[in-house]
C-alpha cells in the first residue's frame, strides 16, 4: 500500500501500482524519489512513514516525517520557514553522530514540511520490554550508551523534550542504543530558556518545569531517569508516582532489587526540583563510575590489545600546540602556531569548522600561537588560551565568539573549568593563577604562587581544590 503525503486528504491510502492519489491527485513520490509505504507513527504536529529510496537500485528504506501547522488548512509563514531550515540544519549536524539517524533530505510545501531520515533497523524500548523488565545490567547499559548521546546534543544547545521507550531504538545489529524523533527537540538558546514557551513532551515522562514550558537540558536527563524505571518495573510512570506523598516510589515495584549506586543516581535524576538534579549528562556518568564520555565500556579496547594508529589529520599550516577532546566524545578541538583552532569530527575524520586567526579580514581570533584547549563540562564552549595573553569564549552550537578575557600578566599557558561552570582558572607566564566569575566573565581574584611559566591546572570533581604545576619545578594543591 502506497500514501498520500498531502496532509489535507481525506483517504491517503492507495494501491501499490499508483502514482497519483486516486482521492486527491497529489503526486505519490516526494521530490519525485520517496515512497510512502506505511504509517509508522503519528502525533498532534504530524505522521511518521516508513518509505523506500526509488532512486536507488536497492530500494533501501528510509523515515519520512511530516510535520503539520499548529493550524489546519493555514498555508505556512515565512518565519515558520525560516525556523524549519534552520532546524533542518542543525538536525543535520546531530545527524552525524552514530546513535542519531541521520538527515537524508529536507522539503517544503505551502500546507507542510517533510523530513527524510535515515531508517535504523531495530526495536524500540516499549515493544523490547513486551518480553520483560531490564535488570541492572541493561539500564546500566542504556545510561552508559544514550547519556553521551544527551551531552552531544546539548552541546548544539539543543534539548530533545521527548526521550522516552518508543523513542529509543537497540538495533537488530546489536550496535548502542540509538535515540530517533527528535520532531519535538528545542534549540535552546539563553532567550529562550527564559521564555515560557508550547508545552510539548509525552505524559508520564515530561519534567515538571517543561509541562510548564519551561524545558532546560537537565529535563533530558530527567524523562532518561523516568525511562529507566519504566524499564526495571514494566509499570507506567503514572503508577510508579504517589500523588499523596508527592514522591516517586518505583522501589516498591521492583520485581528485582537493584543496587544502592543505581537507585540514588536515578532518584537524582528524578528530582522534581532542578536545584537537586544532574545538571549535566557528565555528572551523572561520573555518579555511575564512568570517568569519561567518549563511548560505550562494552566496546573499549582489551588492556591486552594493542593500539593502532586509526587516522590522521590534517588542515594546520603550523605545528599543533594544543587539542582537547568535546565531552561527547565526538569532537577533537586542535590549535597551532598558525593561530587557528579547528574542530573536527573523530567519526568520520572531517574538518568541521576552523575558528580563523586575527588577520586582515578577522579580528576575532587569535594573534598569537593557541597554547591550550579545553571544553566547558556541559560541551556547550570551547575556551582558547594564547601567547597573545587573552583567552577566547567560542559558543559550540554557533561556532560564534561570546567573549575575549584579557589576562593581566603574559600569555596564557593553561586553563582549567570548574564543574559547576561558575569558575574559569588560568595560568601564564608570570606564574600567577587567575580566577574568573564565567557568568559575568570577569577577574575575581589572582593567587601569585609560582615564579615561572605554569604548565598544569587541575580542579578536583568537587570545585574545592585546585592544584597547579610550573616550570619552576613546584606544584601546589590549595582550597
């Protein structure tokens, strides 16, 4: 059975041998090479189709997804075009992480928009816990794949709103998890946090603060929480919550006890205050004993295996002085004498962005060889440090330049982040530590310990200690 993707037909199915709609004569491939064979999900904002790729010999299947107006029968605005490539663009970025289908291809008519996404051949969580709940193991699993999954996403600033079992796929080719249907995903820019805005997400799974449209990233990491129990209990949220003692009581509904680590970290993800959840998908991680977010454990190398050299990458027209890899995992930063910062994507070993040098046609980099890299925990910004004695705020999801932070002594030979991201430490050549306020992005205080270049700043996992190295051949470890 082949359907008709004119939103406004009354009766879009059709026989397989059509080429037109025999209801409402709408052509039946979209940009004359997808065919709609099967309706695989729909919403308020729009239907889902399995479809195949007639243009290629192999008829491989892809997703169609066709988003509707707020209002029925309203031709689209303008703006709501703008908005919609603009979200086809970055949906298109995420698209180039493994565990996210990627975007194949974009269209518009006056009545709707349609996206054509990668297919991923697998089952999703709700129909995978038809032949019974996880144990530990598997939820451990899932939160070890998808929580890198999250930090990468909300690295674009953007929040998925709608994570929950039917959104989660394992796929039939035993690979990690993967997370579809980001139709409801917000690019979360610093206004529009502050703006109450639609609310959109799935009963039983959305935040509190989002149900009043008010979604922030740690709403993620709280329908991620909320997925989880779902898992381990095979009950529905709805009855895994007291309205009477205004709290969660999933434990009651174990069938399987699981262990005290687990059940805290998913009591905090649950929180219904943001104040006392995760912030970040790294925080939770850590809680879980993961020290990094660059993969799933079930896949690291054997201690025994040796290392290979899996690529090499090329694009500097100077020696490389600085790298920092993106908290996701996803992303190398690289920096040189040639003042550029590049970014590049460790997938598929691609130049993403080069982040240009002061010169006659820029003013907004660097003047100087980049000395070090390093990433903000939430992988939202890229700070720079440079022997031209500033340090550079890049925004990821832009590829913009916020902010210049001019240090007061030599150039900058190391910086370090609080994991609250309330605190940037740099380092220079005069030895002197720097502490900055990265809300108002100003000098808070200098600490003058060392009488030499500083070669090293760490800052403990609890923002209360901070140690620091220098090539005059002293460290000091302070509160």
């Amino acid at each position: 059975m082949l359907y008709c993707l004119n939103p406004a037909c009354p009766k879009p199915q059709n026989p397989d041998d059509a080429k037109y709609c025999q209801n409402c004569g709408n052509y039946l491939l979209l940009d004359d090479r997808y065919k709609a064979i099967e309706i695989i999900g729909r919403g308020g904002f729009g239907r889902t189709y399995l479809a195949v790729d007639e243009t290629k010999a192999t008829k491989p299947y892809c997703v169609i997804k066709l988003l509707l107006p707020r209002q029925p029968n309203i031709n689209i605005n303008p703006k709501a075009i703008e908005l919609f490539r603009q979200e086809a663009d970055r949906l298109d970025e995420l698209g180039q992480h493994p565990q996210i289908p990627a975007l194949l291809a974009h269209y518009e008519s006056p009545t709707a928009q349609y996206l054509v996404q990668e297919f991923i051949d697998g089952i999703n969580l709700e129909e995978d816990l038809k032949e019974g709940v996880f144990t530990e193991a598997e939820v451990r699993e899932l939160l070890e794949d998808l929580l890198p999954v999250l930090s990468f996403i909300h690295s674009f600033q953007v929040i998925h709103r709608d994570i929950k079992p039917e959104n989660i796929l394992r796929p039939y080719a035993n690979e990690r998890y993967v997370l579809v249907d980001f139709g409801a995903s917000k690019f979360a820019t610093g206004t529009a946090l502050a703006r109450t805005a639609t609310v959109i997400g799935s009963a039983g799974y959305v935040a509190p603060e989002q149900a009043m449209g008010r979604g922030e990233f740690s709403s993620d990491i709280y329908s991620l929480g909320v997925t989880c129990i779902h898992l381990l209990t095979g009950i529905h949220p709805f009855d895994l919550y007291s309205v009477s003692e205004d709290a969660w009581v999933w434990e009651q509904y174990l069938p399987k006890p699981v262990s005290i680590q687990l059940r805290r970290v998913l009591n905090k993800m649950l929180c219904k205050a943001t104040s006392q959840r995760y912030r970040t998908a790294a925080d939770v991680l850590q809680d879980l004993g993961r020290r990094t977010l660059s993969g799933n454990s079930k896949n690291s190398p054997d201690a025994d295996q040796p290392w290979r050299l899996a690529q090499t990458l090329l694009g500097h027209n100077g020696g490389i002085t600085a790298i920092a890899i993106h908290p996701a995992g996803q992303i190398l930063a690289s920096g040189s004498t040639d003042r550029t910062i590049k970014l590049w994507d460790l997938n598929h070993g691609k130049l993403l962005h080069t982040f240009a040098g002061r010169s006659l046609f820029s003013n907004l980099g660097h003047r100087d060889r980049i000395s070090t890299l390093t990433f903000s925990p939430d992988g939202a910004t890229l700070f720079s440090g440079s022997d031209d004695g500033t340090i550079k705020v890049w925004e990821m999801s832009t590829r913009n330049l916020i902010n210049t932070l001019r240090e007061p002594g030599w150039g900058i030979s190391a910086i370090a982040i609080t994991n609250d991201m309330k605190t940037l430490i740099s380092g220079g050549g005069d030895g002197v530590i720097h502490l900055w306020n990265l809300d108002k992005q100003s000098l808070i205080n200098s600490l003058a310990q060392h009488q030499d270049w500083i070669s090293e700043l760490i800052v403990s996992a609890d923002g209360r200690t901070l140690i620091s190295s220098s090539y005059d051949k002293k460290y000091f470890c302070g509160t």
